[in-house]
C-alpha cells in the first residue's frame, strides 16, 4: 500500500510522531483529513499514541452540520474521542474587515492552538498533501519569491515549546487519498465551494494544474521533490544567516546595524537572504535588491525604504533606522 508506506516514512524521517505523543487531528470531513485520521488509526496500533479529532464549522455552508456528523461517526467507528466546534467566520471576516477565507483560516488555527491546549495535546496535525504543496509553490511564484516559497508547505511548524504542528501527509497525493479512500469505502464530504473559481488558490488548484499535468503527469511528484530540495538548501542557508547575524549585526527596537565591509565580502545570494531576514518593511524582491543595489553605490548616503524605515551609511556601517520613532 504506497500511501501507508509514504505516510510512515515521511512521520520517520521527519521524526513527526514521537512514542507517548498525544496529537489532535484536524477533520474536516474531506477526502484528505479523512484518510490521515484511518493512517493515524493504523499508526496507534504500532506505537503507543494518543489521537484526538476536532472538526470545524465555519457556518458558510448548510451542509457543514452533516458534514460534522460524518466526521463524529467516523471518529466513532475509529474509537478516536471526537471534538465539534463552530466558528462565527463571517462575523470575524466582518469585524477585521478580511474576506471569508481569511478568517476562517485565522479562526481556524487559533482554536486549534486553544483546542490542544485544552486537551494537552503535543501535536496538531493537519491534512496537507502534495497538491496543496504544488498549489502553494505556485501561488507564492506568481507573487514572486525565493527559494523560500519553492520550499512550499513545511513538514512541521513549531508553536512554541509545547505544541508543533505536523503535515503526515504532505508526501502523498491527492489520487493516492482518493484511491484509498475508495478502497477503504471511506465516506468523506466534498466542500463545492472548492470548485468555484472565487480564489487564487482555486483558480491553480482548477485551472493551471490540470494542463501542466497534460504536459506532464508526474508534475506534482516533481514540485514535490523540487521543494524538499529548497528545504535542505533553506536550512543550509539559515545556519550561515544565524552565525553571520549574531557576528556581525546588532538589533535594537528602532535601529539595525550591519558591519559593512563584511557584510560587502559575502556571496550576493547571501546578501540578499541575511537582507531578506533582517529588513524591516518592504521585504518583496525587488526591494531587496535595491537595498544591495544601494549599498554598492558610493554616492548616496541615505536611502527612503518606506514612510517609516530609512537606510543610512557610514564608512564601516550601514543602518535601517525607524523615523517614526
């Protein structure tokens, strides 16, 4: 079975799942968080874990009251503790003044964090897979970026020192789910709004991937590949940012100075990642590079980055300074 396999190995080579964990599973009764609540099923047969399910309804759709009763079902049948919660996403949406998607993803991720607290959960998993990565690398190309938006979803992500969140199913795609999905007879719901083209990641998801995968069935595999290798290249590059910041750079609430002629020694493409990570505002490519653009000329001495944030050089220095303060 090629999707248990690729599921055990990514939570053992990430070392995702740990003996004793306690994880909350986000459901939302789909295709995706239906099939990792059964693997996760499977996987507490083999290593002594602890599995809570928590389902969401964002009150967008009359058919999320069904959609919850599924998921409790299913958990039931799984002997996994079901937990259902509502969401006022509209309200929210409403009073931020952000569109709906916005919200629920806000709401969303803040009930989850408040959800393992409140049932001591180490671990939050959620249902990510390959196409949500190729989706995502994607969206973050058209935007513009670097390797960091070509490393797409992360495999994990700390909250703090209690609580990470992990994507066990990150390695798989979407007609590995679908398969066993079908091959398990597991009842999953299907969100319509997924197939309207109100968002940009639908418009991807709808749109560009189908035709790129006629060109080449293997796309998603490939991105998928494609990002795990700007993941290595990323973490290689964070070590050498780490050691060059905490050497050569001194960071104040108001003031950020840099050593100029070390600074000036490095690589361009380590240049541009320490600026990357050390700019205050305006952090988009190509104000990046007008940063180093600006520190190679020798004329001007000070340079506007935005309404708040100045550049200013000296002979051995060169400081983004706050005017606002």
């Amino acid at each position: 079975m090629i999707i248990w396999e690729r599921f055990r190995k990514n939570i053992f080579d990430n070392n995702l799942v740990c003996r004793g964990d306690k994880i909350l599973l986000a459901v939302s009764g789909g295709a995706d968080s239906m099939v990792m609540a059964s693997l996760f099923a499977m996987l507490r047969k083999s290593i002594h874990i602890e599995l809570v399910i928590v389902n969401f309804n964002h009150n967008l759709r009359k058919e999320s009251v069904k959609e919850s009763k599924i998921v409790k079902k299913f958990a039931d049948s799984l002997k996994i503790e079901c937990i259902l919660k509502e969401l006022k996403t509209k309200e929210y949406a409403k009073e931020n003044n952000i569109s709906t998607e916005t919200a629920g993803r806000q709401l969303r991720y803040a009930e989850l964090e408040k959800t393992a607290k409140e049932y001591k959960c180490n671990k939050i998993a959620t249902a990510h897979n390959m196409n949500d990565n190729a989706e995502t690398v994607l969206m973050w190309m058209l935007r513009g970026t670097g390797t960091e938006g070509i490393s797409g979803i992360p495999v994990t992500r700390k909250i703090n020192k209690n609580l990470t969140i992990i994507r066990p199913i990150l390695s798989v795609s979407r007609d590995m789910i679908d398969a066993y999905a079908k091959e398990k007879e597991i009842k999953f719901c299907t969100d319509k709004t997924n197939f309207k083209c109100d968002y940009t990641r639908n418009k991807i998801r709808l749109n560009i991937i189908p035709e790129l995968n006629k060109i080449n069935p293997l796309f998603i595999e490939h991105v998928y590949n494609l990002s795990t290798i700007a993941k290595e290249e990323t973490a290689y590059f964070k070590k050498k940012i780490n050691s060059f910041i905490a050497k050569n750079i001194k960071i104040s609430k108001n003031k950020i100075t840099v050593n100029l002629d070390t600074f000036n020694r490095q690589d361009k493409i380590l240049q541009y990642k320490i600026l990357k990570e050390i700019i205050p505002d305006k952090k988009r490519a190509v104000h990046i590079n007008q940063v180093i653009n600006w520190l190679a000329d020798g004329k001007n001495k000070n340079h506007n980055l935005s309404k708040e944030w100045m550049l200013k050089k000296s002979v051995k220095n060169f400081s983004f300074v706050n005017l606002s303060k």
